[in-house]
C-alpha cells in the first residue's frame, strides 16, 4: 500500500509539471496567427484520450481526473483495474510529453501552410470571384474524396495501434495525430467551398 502512495504522488508531481508546460505553451500558441489553422482538431487519437481539444491543458486536467480514478481504486484493493488504469495513464502521459516536444514542429509547418495560402490568395483572388459553379462543385466533390480516404486511413491506423507492440505505440501515436491534423484541415477546406458556393450562388 506504501508503495502505491508514493506511486501516486509521483504521478501528481509529474502532473504538476506537465500542467505547467500545458499553460505555458497553449499561451505562446495563442498568440500564434498559424495556430488558427490546428483549432478544433484534437492533438490525439479518441482510442487515447476522450478529450477533443487543440489545447494541451485540457489533456492534462483528464489525466489528472484518471489519476484520481486511480487512487480510488488503490484505496479500494483493486488490483486489476488498478494496474489497467496505470497502463493508460503511463501511455497518456507519454503521449503528451510528445506532443510538446513536436509543438514548434508543428505550427511551423502550419505557418508554411499560412503563407502559402495568403500567397494563393492574393494570386487567385479574382479567379475565384468567378470560378464557374462547375468548378466549384468538382472542387468540392474532390475534397469529400480525399476527406473520405483521410477518415479510412485515419481507422487503419488507430486500428494499427491498438495492436501494435508498446516501443511503436508513441511513433504510431504521432502518426494519427498527423492525420487527425490533416482531416481538419480538409474539413475546413470543405466549409470554405460550400461558403464561396453559397455565395456565387447567391450573386446569380
């Protein structure tokens, strides 16, 4: 019983940690005009954490909720759903620790992104003023496509990683989060077309 107190407590003090990281850097990111670009996207696969948020300090307060899980169950002598609980949270805690060393990383490549919409922007600003409906539906219908492929492809992997051994677990981890990132990003795609069709539409 000793030994799972200080167990507890140093999932605590790791969280304290984690907690501080989580404020610190989801401030810097605020300020950041390419984090517009990652909102609404969840940081992690749903098989890892039930949180859907780009903020980093929302993970970390479902940590904290299952740790207190945890220690519930320790007081309880439950043994089995104790060491399943310890399981999870090693993984969830792995996962953040991640996250935040790939967060420069990250919104660099969403600042690439940035700049290189404003470029196409200010390039096909009147084409796309008059961009024939046709086009605009074609358009469209491609993105749902590539939508599509991104949601089974998205599966594939989150399958790939429940049955995946524990030393591939953080780099498959990554690589959902990736694509999570990258059908967000579609999805935003989408609703920017059906706005621009709203408004072609709209003008005729």
């Amino acid at each position: 019983m000793m030994t799972n107190v200080i167990s507890i407590k140093k999932i605590y003090k790791i969280l304290a940690e984690l907690e501080q990281t989580a404020i610190e850097l989801d401030n810097s990111n605020s300020k950041l005009k390419a984090h517009i670009l990652l909102q609404d996207s969840p940081l992690f696969s749903i098989d890892l954490f039930s949180t859907n948020s780009d903020l980093f300090i929302d993970y970390v307060e479902e940590i904290k909720n299952k740790t207190a899980q945890l220690e519930r169950l320790i007081q309880n002598t439950n043994d089995e759903l104790s060491k399943y609980q310890i399981d999870i949270l090693e993984k969830q805690i792995t996962s953040l620790h991640n996250a935040f060393q790939s967060n420069s990383n990250i919104h660099n490549e969403a600042q690439n992104r940035l700049n290189a919409i404003k470029n196409r922007r200010y390039k096909k600003a009147v084409k796309a003023v008059i961009q024939p409906t046709k086009n605009v539906y074609q358009n469209l219908s491609e993105h749902h496509e590539f939508e599509r492929r991104l949601s089974q492809m998205l599966h594939d992997k989150e399958q790939e990683r429940l049955k995946a051994p524990k030393n591939t677990l953080d780099k498959l981890s990554q690589e959902v989060l990736a694509l999570h990132q990258r059908l967000g990003r579609c999805r935003q795609a989408i609703s920017k077309i059906e706005a621009d069709i709203v408004k072609f539409e709209s003008r005729n």
